[in-house]
C-alpha cells in the first residue's frame, strides 16, 4: 500500500521576492531573486520508491530542507537548491534544475521492497514486453468492497489496453492476422502468468487474464517444470467454440525469462537447442506428454500449439513428433513465434547480393558431406536401400512461421526455405534434401545421427517486412507480431 511518509510528506515554504540571506561573517545582506515565489502555491502529488534511483533523489531534496529550516538555515538550502554541479560543467548559462519544487504531496511506497530497479521503476522491461507493477492494496482498502475489486479489474485491463492487441475486438478466425494476434498474446499470456507467480499477484491483482480472456479463452491448467519450479505452459480452454475453425484448446509456451527465479534453468535449455539435444531435456518430454494426453482426448483438430523463441523450439518439435508418429499421424495447428534456427544467419549482411550464393554454396558443402557419409555407410554395412528421405513422414504438417529478417536467431529459417526452393528450380531439389539432413554444429558434438530440430518439410513462412526495427531486442520481440500496422510477407513452402 503506498501511503504519506510521516515526515516531509507535505513540503510548503512561502517567501517574499525580496529575501535576504545574512552571510557567514553576519555582514552585509544581498538581494535575492527567490525562484520558489512564482511556484510556491503549486502542490503537485509525487509518487517515489526509495528503491528506485531514477526518482528516490526526491526523498532527500525534501527532507533536507525541512532539516536545514529546523537548523536556522532555511534560506541557505533554498540558494543551494538552484545549484547542479551537472549544469555547472556543461552549461556556463543559469537555468533552474527542472526538478526544482517549492511545494508538493510526497508519497513514498512503504511496502515490501521489490526485487530490483526494473520492478521498481514504471516497468518491467523484460525480453521483449512491458508490465506495469500494480500497487499492493491492504485486503481492508480494497479487497473488502467490491469497488475496489472493480478499480483492480480496471488496472490490469488498462494494462493490456496499452501494450496488448486491444484493437482486435471482433474476432475472425478465418482471418490470418486475427489467429496471428490472439496465438501471439496467449503466449504472452504464459509469461505473464509466471511473473504474477513470481511476484506473488493473485486474484484481482494479477496481470495475465486480459491476455486470454479477451479472447474468450480461460485458463485450463499450468504446465511446471518440475525441475525449476517455474511454469513454462498453459493449456487454455475457449469457453465456446462454435465452429471448426475455432480452436477448442491451445498449448502454448513462453520464451526464455530473463529473471532470476527461471533465467539460469532457460539459459541451459537455450543451449540443448543450439546443441541439438532439445529432445533429451525433461521441459520437452513433459510438454509432449501432455500435448499427447490431450489431442487423446480432445482430438487433434481440436488442439492447436503456440509457442514463441524457446517456446517455439519445444512447439516445433513436438509437433514433428506428433506428425511422425507411425500408427496414427497427428498434425496440429502450430503458431511459431521467432523460433530459433541454429545457424549463421545472413539476413543482415551488407551485401545481400552475395546472399544466395553463399547459402548454395553451403547446400553444396554440406550435401557433399551427407553424399560421402552415406557411402561410406553403404560400403561398411552393405545397404543399399537407398535415401532415408526424412520429409517424408512430416511432409504434410505445415506449422506457421513468424520470423523478422533482422533476428539472427529466428531469420535462418528465410535462407533456409528460398534456398530449397532456388535448388529445386535448377533440379538440384534432391541433392538439397540430403543437404538439409547435415548440421555442422551437430557434426562437431555429436556422433549420432540425430536430424537438426528446425528441419521442416513444410511451412506456411510469414516475414515482418514492416519498416526495420531497432535492434536485435526489438526484432526478437513477441509483441511485434500484435501490432495494428504490422505488415507481413507470407509464403507457403510444401514438400513434393
């Protein structure tokens, strides 16, 4: 609860324009032009954390000077007030301090201290989003009334309005960049779930029920990994699905969370991903049992994935999974946000001009490599039985791809799909096949035949070609994919 500071909160001194200041030697007196007259009747409200450095300097500005008035030297602060030492070595010009107050409201947040400056401050700036820390209310203040509940409600509904997709109001599901926004934001959804754990926000004060109830969608069950106490999914339930091309569940994962709670267990699975080794990690076993238990008893129509960075690595692959299954195929509806690609990206070279012969003359390197490793398989162990072709079994699953060409992790998948599509115009397609099978990295730490994570036989690839973002953070984020203006270039690549 923030409430008044019982000292300074109320901060009020009134001064004639004529003011003089007796000096140390009690002298002579000088004029003084008292920049607090012409603002000492404005009382304005200031809402500070003493954990915030960006704000707490109020604290001390205000209580100095009720200190230095209690001392006698009331008229000595006021003078010191006016000066910055920044101002005085950049500037040779007397301007004020901006922050320069007379009079104002202090309120000081008294509650348990947050965890760190950016839960602190406006909000948090987490790997791609922003949420706003909603205050902690007293359960007499305003959990007892049912205004008060209402006034929650309303916060955290503001909060989704600001930086949600709150202009889909009516949605269409046939409408591709209707499913794009509600699949992104119930992904959203999950992390924001985690952070209210984390933050101990529950009921009315939690953040993440805009994220899916906008969307007539409700929490259906959590999905924990067991091994770091942290929730990484959520299965969520539409309340009324009236038509087949409503999904009537979703299992969707977040990315990887840049806190101290989740940050180290997700930087260890970042890096199974970029070693090929994703499906060894528990967090992948776990979310694929679950995903089987429920298209076994909703039906593989009625299930559908989404899943952004992390969460997309661990969507994809159990989607591969499901579509290979060998005594009944299930292929899912999948919404892939930036999912990781592990090669060298060249989508922001300079020169893109040399871009597809670079990439060809990768396929040629590592077809080769493929071409000689399969011979010399079938010269050791005699078999000729030929190309293992592994497009085959998940040639007709065609998961949804969201990537932006600046992001060097998700932007691969661009280079990827033209360069099969290049190869095959030439009648290189088969040779472009075998290539795909090879991993350089996976060829460095590991001896087993095991097929890279991001091998797809089919996908429908949707390219942000909105005007360029700023930085890889900006590239990389899952809010991109909600934005009203965003523009995107899409193309569905089968396998024949």
């Amino acid at each position: 609860m923030i409430k008044n500071s019982s000292k300074g909160s109320i901060c009020r001194e009134h001064f004639s324009e004529e003011q003089l200041i007796a000096n140390d030697d009690g002298g002579c007196c000088q004029h003084f032009d008292d920049p607090f007259a012409a603002i000492c009747g404005w009382v304005p409200p200031l809402f500070v954390n003493r954990g915030d450095a960006i704000c707490s300097g109020f604290i001390g500005y205000f209580q100095n000077r009720e200190n230095m008035k209690k001392m006698g030297m009331g008229g000595f602060e006021r003078l010191a007030s006016q000066e910055c030492i920044i101002r005085n070595i950049f500037s040779t010009r007397k301007i004020e301090p901006a922050h320069l107050l007379a009079s104002a409201k202090l309120n000081i947040n008294s509650s348990d201290p947050l965890t760190n400056l950016n839960e602190t401050t406006h909000f948090d700036n987490g790997d791609e989003d922003r949420e706003v820390v909603i205050r902690q209310a007293s359960k007499e203040e305003d959990f007892g009334d049912k205004r008060g509940m209402e006034a929650f409600a309303h916060e955290r509904k503001s909060v989704f309005d600001a930086y949600g997709p709150s202009h889909i109001t009516d949605i269409d599901w046939k409408n591709p960049d209707h499913r794009r926004c509600v699949m992104a934001s119930l992904v959203q959804g999950v992390r924001i779930i985690e952070r209210d754990r984390q933050n101990g926000r529950i009921g009315p004060q939690a953040l993440a029920p805009p994220w899916y109830e906008s969307f007539h969608f409700k929490l259906h069950e959590k999905i924990y990994d067991t091994k770091a106490r942290c929730m990484f999914g959520a299965i969520y339930q539409h309340k009324s699905p009236a038509s087949s091309s409503i999904p009537k569940y979703v299992i969707a994962f977040r990315g990887t969370l840049q806190k101290r709670k989740t940050v180290i267990r997700d930087w260890l699975i970042d890096i199974e991903v970029i070693l090929n080794k994703l499906h060894k990690e528990k967090r992948f076993q776990q979310a694929l049992l679950i995903i089987k238990k429920m298209v076994a008893s909703a039906g593989a129509a009625n299930v559908w994935l989404a899943g952004y960075s992390l969460g997309a690595a661990i969507a994809l692959l159990a989607g591969k999974e499901m579509a290979k299954m060998n005594d009944q195929p299930h292929l899912l509806e999948t919404y892939l946000f930036n999912p990781p690609f592990v090669s060298l990206s060249l989508e922001r070279m300079k020169h893109q001009e040399l871009k597809p012969w670079i990439n060809m003359s990768r396929a040629f390197f590592r077809g080769t490599i493929a071409a000689t490793k399969s011979a010399v398989v079938k010269l050791i162990t005699d078999d000729d039985g030929g190309f293992d072709d592994p497009f085959a079994a998940i040639s007709r699953w065609v998961p949804h791809l969201f990537v932006n060409k600046g992001d060097i992790i998700c932007s691969g998948f661009i280079g990827y799909f033209q360069t099969r599509e290049y190869m095959k115009q030439i009648g290189m397609g088969a040779f472009e096949k075998l290539a795909s099978q090879e991993s350089i990295i996976r060829n460095l730490c590991s001896t087993r035949k095991i097929e890279p994570a991001h091998l797809l036989a089919s996908a429908e690839l949707s390219i942000n070609s909105s005007d360029p973002l700023t930085n890889l953070k900006s590239d990389h984020s899952l809010r991109q994919w909600w934005a009203p203006n965003l523009i995107c270039e899409a193309k569905i690549y089968r396998y024949e």
